[in-house]
C-alpha cells in the first residue's frame, strides 16, 4: 500500500503543461499588465506605443514585488522584438530593426527537451512538434520524447491525429517540458502502428488500424471484416469457431484455385504481439467435422479457426498493412498484406477495475424452403410416370408403405432450437510513470441452435507489465496471454438430415432407441448425427518481451523476444448406438493433436536525427530470426464391440496411425530510413535480404524493398486540417509453399512385408524452384478537416510474378503434381476508400463511415494454357476465381430437359466480389448511443439448386435405398408435360438416363451462377451511460448498458441459402440479441 501511495505522490508532483499558459515552476504576466504595476511604482507618468506593438510581447518573469532603477532592463531583456526609451518621465516603446532581432537570436534561442504524454501519462509516438513560424518541426520518438530549437517570439505547436492539439508560447527559460495530450472525441484512427514502425500523420506508407474495444463482442476475423476497406473474410459457418474465407485485394498466387492444392498459401501474415501467427487461416484440426474436411485443398478447407482462442476483449487494435511500403519490411511475407493484432497493454492510472458481463440469445436464419408432404409425394409419382415406371413397395415405400398424410418440417425439427451466448470479463490496471501492469480474464460460452448440446467455451488470462527508468534511458515489458478452449460439434454435417422426407416414419421407438426399419424397409436416421460427436481442446500460450535502451539521445537500441504455442487435441466417437443395427455395426474412436512452436527473436537500432535544421532523420536497422515447428499426429480405432469401451485402446480390433513433424526457418535483415523536410514533404527507404528453409540451397535467400514519397500539400494554422499525396513502390515475396516441397518425400505404406511396413514416395524433388515476387504500385490520398470529416482514397496495382504452383503432370509419370516456377503473371487493381464524418449540434452527435472496396483480379499471363490441364479453370484476361460455363437455352419444352446454346463456346463469369463494404451511423444524445452498421456486397454465386444437382444421391425424383430426399419448393416450376415452359427439367426416379445426364447441361452452364448481392443489417447497438452523480453515489467511477442485436434483416435476390455463405448445406448463421453490462471501480 505505501508503493502504491508513493506512486501516487510521483504522479501528482510532475509537472505537466496541458495549455498555452502552463509552464513548470514559473508565472508569467503580460508586458502590459507589468508595466502597469511598474507605473504604480512611479517608474515613469505615461506609456508611449502601438497597440500592435504588444502583440509581439512575450510574457514576463521578472519579479515585479520590488522596486529596483534595473527592473525595466530586465524585462525588456526578455523581450526580442521589442525595446524601450525614457525620455521625460515618459516610455516609449518601439520595435527593434531586422538587425537587432538578428543579433539578438541567439539570446532568445535555446534547446528545449521534453516528453509527450497522454492522459494517462503513457508516451505519445510520432506527434508532431513544430514551430508555427518556421514551418519546421520534428517527431516524438518510441518514448514520447523530442529535442527541439525554439526561438523566442515563436509558438510550439504539438498535434496528433488523435488527440487534441496544443500550443505553447515562448517562456524564455526552461530546458525540459512535459505535454500532456488529451484523445479527441471518437473518430476512425489515422496513426497505425506496424510493429516495425509507427505511421502518423505524414506517413508514405498505406493501413487501416480499427479499434476493437469499441465495438460489440463478437470474434476476431469478423471485426477485421467489418472495419476494414478491402478485406474480404466471411464465414464458413454459423457454427462459433469455425474458419473464415479471407482475402483482401485478391489472390496473389495460383494457389487460390482449390484444385491446385493451396500452394501456395494466399493468407496474410498475421502478427500477434510481435510473434508470426504460425497457423495461418488454415485449420488447426484434423478429423473430418460437420463443417467440413480440415485437409480439403485450397480454401476448401474448413474446420476449427484457432482465432477463437483469443478473446477480442482482451484486444487493444488490429491494423491492416497492405501497400509496398508497409509490407515490404516483412519481406518474403508480405505479399498478401500483412496483420498485427496487439493486445491491450498496461496504462499509468490509478488502480482501476473494469467488469463487464454479457448474455444473449440467437436464432438460425431462414434455411432452404423445402416441400411439403403433398408436394413431395406428387413429384416423386410425377418421376415415376416419366420413367414409364410402376412404383413397388421396395422403390417407393414413401409413396406406398409410409403415412402419406404425415408432415415432418426438418428444418423446425434441426434448426428451431435457441442458442445462448455468454460472456464475463475483468480488467484490472495499476501503475505510474515508472511502473505499469494489466491483468484481464474472461471467459465466453457459445452454443448453437440444434437440438444437441453443441458449444464453444474459452477461458483466457493476459497480464502485461512495463517499465521505465528514472532517466527513461530504459524500458522493457512482458506480455502473456494464456488461454483455452473446448469445443464440442459433431462428426457429420446435419444439414443433409433437412431433406428427409416429409413423410418419413417417427425417428424414435417408444423407448427412445433411433428407428432404421419400418414395415420392413430401412431408411436413414438423422438423428444419429447427433450421437458422432467431436472434441477439440485447444490452448494457447504467447509470450512476448521486448527491451529498449537509450545508447546516445539519437540512438536506441531494442530487441524483442516472443514464444507461442498452439496445442490441439481432438477426438471424435462413431458409436454403435448411431449406425444402423443391420448389418452388425462396430464403433469406431479417433484421435489427434496438433502442435505448433514458435520461436522469434528480433533486435534493431533505432536512430533519429535533425540535419540542415530542417530535415528530421529516422533510422532502422535490424534483424529477425524465428521457427516454427509442427508436430501432429492422428490415430484411428475400430471394431469395438461396446459403446463403453469407446477410447480404450486395448479393446480395439484394428488402429491405423499417421504422424508428420516439420520445421520452418526464417532469418531476415532489413533497414529502413526515413526523411521529413519541414513536416511537409516526406521520404521512405526499405531493404530486406530474407532466407527461407523452404527453398533449396542455392535459392535460399531474396532480397526486397519499397519506396514511399509523401506531400501535405495543405494545412491549416492550427494544423488539425491537412490534406496529403502519398505513393509507394516496392517488391514482396511468397513462401508460402509447404515445407521440405525441394526434397524428395516418402510415407508409411497401409501394407506389411515380413511384419514391416513398407514406404511408397509422395512428392518429386526440385531443389530448384525461386521465389515468388509480387511488386506493388499504390497511390493516395487523405484530407482530414479538423475533427469532422477524414477520407482516405487509395489506387493499386500489384503484379505477382515467378509463379510457384503444384504443375500437374500426365498419369504416367507416377506422380500428379511437382512444385515449380512458371512464367505466370496475375494483377491485381483496385480503389479503396474509408471516408467518416462527424457532426455535432451541442447534446446531439451524428459520426458515420464508409468503407468501399472495388477489386479487379486479371490472369495476364499463362504461357500454352490452352494446350495445359489448366484451361477449364483458367483464361487469360480474366480473374483466377471464374466460373468457365456454357450459355444456358433453357428447358425444352418438348423433352422436358435442360439445353444449352452452343457446346464449343465458353463463358467466363467472375465469382469475386465486384464491390464490397460498409456503412456505420452512430448517433449520441447525452448519455444515450446508438450505433449501425449495414454491410453490402455486390457478388455471383452458384445458385443453391447446384448443391442439390451436383450430387448424385440428392437428385429430384431419384429414388435411394435408404435415403429418400426432399426437394427446395423452388422446383414446383419444373416441366410436367409437353409444351410446358418451365425453369426447372422434368424429375426422374433413375439413378442414370437422359434426365440424370441432362442435369449437367444446367451445371456447367451460366444459368446456376446468379447474383447473390445483398444488403445486410450487420449490427444496432444501443447503449447507456449512467449519469456521474448516480456512480459517484454507489463509489463507481462509469457504468453504462446495453442491447445488441446481429443479423436483424437482409434484402438479396440470393434464394435458398444465405447470400454471405452461398450454400444451403452450411449451417445457417445466427440471428442474435444481447444485453450486457460494463462497470469501472
């Protein structure tokens, strides 16, 4: 307690100037109000001037309680542009001459050091500190701290973009001050903090940083996906924690194509508290769940998101690099941009606790209407006529055996459950100028809408501590973040279950046992999906320190060390009770973990210097070594004879085991130097020589690097208004491509030879493929109108080059693919825009923001590709994600079935994003907020009947030995008899015949790719702040409520499935509403 009051004390005695009049330890007076007192004293009868003259004065120090012949020279000593004559009793004051004021200079000029703050007393990097009369200023270092000539007569303006501006006159002593900033009213943030180095106000280089304690509790990709222009990252599932889609302005790498097996990888990287995010987007799980194959090729892979470990509470800011210039420092990673998540970080307060607690509940969005029983019936009767067929009691028990008078909803039965959503967190900071530290925990439950108890829980810790000496010559700090979560889905994708028939017979006895049989026929239970359960247990663990030392007061040294590790261990049980009795079934247990390590070290020298009085000098070198390894293995029980015995090894009859370990190296230099003339026009220089263990010896090592050119080419006196140009040029890399992809590699084979297991190759050697290069061209520009209006419009163009791509080879080589280089070259151009407004009318306050992205993908260059086995899915000219189709003629009215136009001609329909954004209102009254957020897209998609024709058990009409298949009412429009013109073929009960064949003159046709636009309400909130006089009466120090609600309508054409996951199989994203509460002590 008495440190925590000592701390206290220290805070309270520092001198801090929060205005124009502030200085420690001294009182100034005005020239006038001084010769006033001096008159009093009968100094002199009358004062002789221009009252212009006074404006030039500065204030006065020179004690005035005595009476001395010397007092009027003494404060005229202080004043530089003024001199005084007493003629008469009488005192005169003029103005001196150019060269008195010139040979004076060096009296009234003096060195001045001093330290920026914020509120809290943390240090401010890159404000700007300038002199109003020169033009000239410098920039806050890592510290706060600055060093600066200021003249007398001269103002000292010190502006940040988020924080209100301060200026300081001239107070003639003084070597050492203290700024205190206070942050402006909430406006989207400018300054972006790219982990190597900051970006503020006259930066060359591009970003978007957001703010996430500002916005609703929700996951980490999605509020990347909400606030950031030109970032593209839905959903795979409504099932909490599942992967996202993500990409932002396009994909740089062939390996965008899923069948090109993801090689390379088009993720970003991603940067969590100064340690690369090891896994990527890639899913960190290996058994095969109800949202898909975790080892799918491509972005077809779904599966567990290993983002869900970290809780967005516990986030400070997330910023998105994209240009030359910003990603060009990370080199061989940057290619696909580049993402810091940084956690929130101990602040210089008083003790403080911040609980806050939250609960909801949520419901699916509208699933695929399907028919019902007297539909369904007529069309599988229908079905049978066409096929010239009679039906039997084996072909259709729906039609002869079943209730035909029963009506079963599956949608209701799966999908009309609540899902509940918990939250509970705690924040606990303490410190003072010296001493820092933060503990936050929370936790968060998350189930879902089917009748099975499904969910996602996560606990985390994150404490943060900092220090800085007395001298602030040194500062070190440790963050660590621990957390896990457990996560129970199933092993089979329910959705299928939605188109049983209507009229199926009762899925459970009277004994609650699943019913497989009736009358003698059997028929596929969907309950039994719900007994193939899946665990994944997950934990992350995430160090990260750093340290800085203050060499010379030009140059600072630092280093940072971090550790992660990422541990997932899964299972998942098929039990007997789930499968059908007839034949005799047997269980089955799987299990897995997967492990990754990550190691990073990264030392630098930071130097900053003013050359030709003007020119603010900014020095980087450094240097970054780290690895990651990955352990995985997974196991495979079966033939167990008791559900209890599920997991024990020994009681198995048969198991198959996999296991794969691989490390990854990756060691860079890099420099980077930075010039600003005059906080005017600004100049940015990066190298970097990178090495990858992912190439082979000879072609280990690359170089890269970008320039950035920048001009404020207005600004107002007061400079909270300035407008800007900025461009930049630069080279980045991809190696993305798998590890050991230069050897030659070999697994374990399924068969024994003398109780041996044998080997077989799984990949060709090439110890001679190079890196991949993307060069990017990006120009800007920013206008920020005081504290009302900021846009920022930004133009593209990157071009990625030198190919890396698993090249298909013919069958008889033995092997499919083999990794090499190919003169391929794909561009991608675009406009992005982040514009945010903000008025207000006294209590009353309107803020919004818009954020626009129009991406334009384009394969410009792919030698022989007509000749390759790559022209069905690419063409020169167009984006990589197209879908390559015929022209669809419709449905013949005489046949009955599906006509395309043309065989031999082709059609390329772009499946990117056309445009795509959001648009955020918050309006404020008092103590009374609410905030919008509406999210549009401008897109094609396969409609949601491809699902259904493209696979060959769910086609209309057909008839299954267990499995009898509901249809979308959609295809009440289908043709019935001659002459009919219809949307939809004639249906067939066949598994193969000429309808069955026609269906794919519809797929491969443009007709299945529509539009799937639409505008969503993402999210309202409205919050309340409870007054200051009812906290302060309870001993709390803020308090507000409120209520959130996701997904509250969508207006699409997109018809049977949800136009942000584009498939009816998917399970369907929640409709939610929260409320919460947040109290600080």
């Amino acid at each position: 307690m008495k440190k925590v009051l000592g701390y206290l004390v220290m805070v309270c005695c520092i001198s801090v100037v929060k205005g124009q009049d502030e200085v420690p330890g001294r009182q100034g007076h005005s020239l006038e109000k001084a010769l006033k007192v001096l008159k009093s004293k009968g100094l002199f009868k009358d004062v002789v001037t221009d009252k212009r003259l006074m404006k030039l004065a500065e204030p006065v120090y020179v004690p005035l309680d005595i009476a001395d012949d010397s007092l009027l020279q003494r404060i005229f000593a202080e004043q530089p542009y003024l001199k005084y004559n007493l003629i008469a009793n009488r005192l005169a004051i003029s103005r001196k001459t150019d060269a008195e004021i010139e040979s004076s200079r060096a009296h009234f000029e003096r060195k001045v050091n001093g330290i920026v703050l914020t509120d809290a007393s943390s240090p401010v990097q890159d404000a700007s500190v300038q002199l109003r009369s020169r033009r000239y200023g410098v920039a806050t270092d890592s510290l706060g701290n600055f060093s600066i000539v200021w003249s007398a007569g001269d103002t000292l303006d010190i502006t940040h973009v988020n924080y209100k501006p301060v200026s300081l006159a001239w107070k003639g002593t003084g070597k050492s001050i203290n700024v205190q900033l206070v942050l402006k009213d909430p406006m989207p943030p400018v300054a972006i903090t790219t982990g190597y180095f900051s970006r503020e106000k006259g930066s060359t280089a591009g970003g978007s940083q957001v703010k996430v304690g500002n916005f609703p509790n929700t996951d980490v990709l999605k509020i990347i996906h909400e606030n950031i222009p030109g970032v593209f990252a839905p959903p795979s599932s409504g099932l909490p924690g599942t992967t996202h889609k993500f990409q932002f302005r396009g994909p740089t790498s062939l390996g965008a194509i899923v069948e090109l097996n993801y090689r390379p990888s088009n993720s970003p990287l991603f940067i969590v508290n100064g340690i690369p995010w090891a896994p990527s987007l890639r899913p960190v799980n290996q058994l095969t769940t109800m949202v898909g194959v975790p080892s799918a090729p491509g972005v077809g892979a779904t599966g567990f998101d290993p983002f869900f470990t970290i809780n967005p509470l516990d986030i400070e800011s997330i910023t998105v690099l994209k240009d030359a210039e910003a990603t060009a420092i990370y080199g061989a990673r940057g290619a696909n941009g580049v993402i810091i998540i940084t956690t929130k970080k101990s602040t210089s307060k008083k003790p403080r606790l911040v609980v806050s607690a939250s609960y909801g509940v949520g419901y699916s969005l509208p699933a695929m209407s399907l028919m019902n029983t007297s539909q369904y019936l007529a069309m599988r009767r229908e079905a049978f006529r066409n096929d010239n067929i009679t039906p039997t009691p084996a072909r259709a028990p729906d039609l002869l055996l079943w209730d035909t008078t029963r009506y079963m909803d599956y949608n209701k039965l799966l999908l009309s459950g609540t899902a509940n959503n918990l939250n509970e967190h705690f924040s606990f900071s303490q410190g003072d100028s010296l001493f820092q530290f933060l503990l936050n925990g929370g936790f968060s439950s998350q189930t879902s809408a089917l009748p099975s108890n499904i969910y996602g829980k996560r606990w985390s810790l994150l404490s943060d501590f900092s220090f800085r000496s007395k001298n602030r010559k040194i500062k070190t700090g440790i963050t660590a973040y621990v957390s896990t979560s457990e996560n129970k889905w199933l092993s089979d994708n329910v959705m299928f279950a939605t188109l049983l028939a209507p009229n199926a017979p009762y899925l459970t006895d009277s004994a609650g046992n699943l019913n497989w049989k009736d009358k003698g026929v059997p028929f596929r239970n969907p309950l039994s999906y719900f007994r193939n359960t899946d665990f994944i247990h997950t934990g992350n663990a995430l160090f990260h320190t750093y340290l800085q030392y203050k060499i010379l007061p030009k140059l600072r040294f630092e280093t940072s060390v971090g550790y992660q590790q990422i541990n997932v261990e899964e299972e998942n049980k098929f039990p007997i009770s789930a499968q059908n009795p007839d034949p005799t079934p047997t269980g089955i247990y799987n299990e897995a973990q997967n492990r990754f390590t990550t190691w990073i070290v990264e030392p630098g020298l930071h130097y900053t210097d003013t050359i030709l009085k003007k020119v603010q000098v900014q020095g980087l070198l450094g240097a970054s070594w780290s690895s990651q390894e990955n352990d995985r293995w997974r196991r495979s029980y079966t033939g167990y004879t008791n559900d209890g015995l599920l997991g024990i090894p020994e009681d198995a009859q048969g198991s198959n085991y996999f296991s794969d370990k691989s490390r990854y190296l990756f060691l860079s230099t890099f420099a980077r130097l930075k010039l600003n003339y005059k906080n005017i026009y600004f100049l940015s220089l990066i190298v970097r020589r990178d090495g990858s263990s992912r190439f082979g010896p000879e072609n280990r090592y690359a170089n890269f690097g970008a320039i950035g050119a920048g001009w404020i080419f207005w600004e107002n006196a007061n400079k909270t208004s300035f407008a800007k140009l900025r461009g930049s040029f630069g080279s980045t890399g991809n190696d993305q491509i798998g590890d050991y992809a230069y050897l030659n590699t070999w697994n374990t084979a399924a068969q024994y030879y003398q109780g041996l297991p044998g080997i077989y190759p799984t990949g060709l050697a090439n110890p001679y493929y190079q890196w991949e290069v993307t060069r990017k061209l990006e120009a800007g520009v920013e206008l920020h109108l005081n504290d009302n209006l900021s846009a920022i419009i930004t133009g593209y163009r990157n071009r990625s080059k030198n190919q890396v791509m698993n090249f298909l080879l013919p069958g008889q080589v033995g092997f499919g693919n083999i990794v090499k280089n190919f003169p391929a070259i794909i561009q991608n151009t675009g406009i992005e825009a982040d514009i945010a407004y903000k008025k207000t009318w006294g209590n009353f306050s309107w803020c919004n923001k818009l954020t626009l992205a129009i991406p334009q993908n384009k394969l410009i260059r792919f030698d022989d590709l007509e000749n390759s086995g790559y022209a069905k899915y690419l063409m020169i000219g167009k984006p990589l994600n197209i879908g390559i189709v015929q022209r669809f003629a419709g449905v013949d009215g005489n046949t009955g079935l599906f006509t395309i136009a043309d065989p031999e001609e082709r059609l390329a329909i772009n499946l990117d994003p056309v445009f795509f954004g959001g648009f955020r209102n918050s309006f404020r009254f008092k103590q009374v907020e609410l905030t919008t957020y509406l999210e549009f897209r401008r897109q094609k998609a396969p409609h949601f009947m491809s699902y259904i024709y493209s696979n060959s058990n769910l086609s209309p009409g057909q008839t299954n030995i267990d499995f009898y298949t509901n249809q979308p009412v959609e295809l009440e429009n289908r043709w019935r008899q001659q002459g009919d013109e219809a949307t939809w073929q004639k249906v067939s009960t066949l598994t193969s015949s000429t309808v069955k064949n026609a269906i794919g003159n519809w797929v491969n046709s443009d007709a299945q790719l529509v539009d799937a636009s639409y505008l969503r309400m993402k999210n309202v909130q409205l919050a309340f702040t409870l007054p200051d006089g009812f906290c302060k009466k309870r001993f709390i120090k803020a308090a507000s409520v409120y209520a959130n609600a996701e997904n509250l309508f969508t207006i699409t054409p997109f018809k049977g499935a949800d136009p942000e996951l584009q498939t009816p199989f998917s399970l369907p994203l929640q409709r939610t509403f929260t409320i919460g509460l947040q109290v600080t002590l």
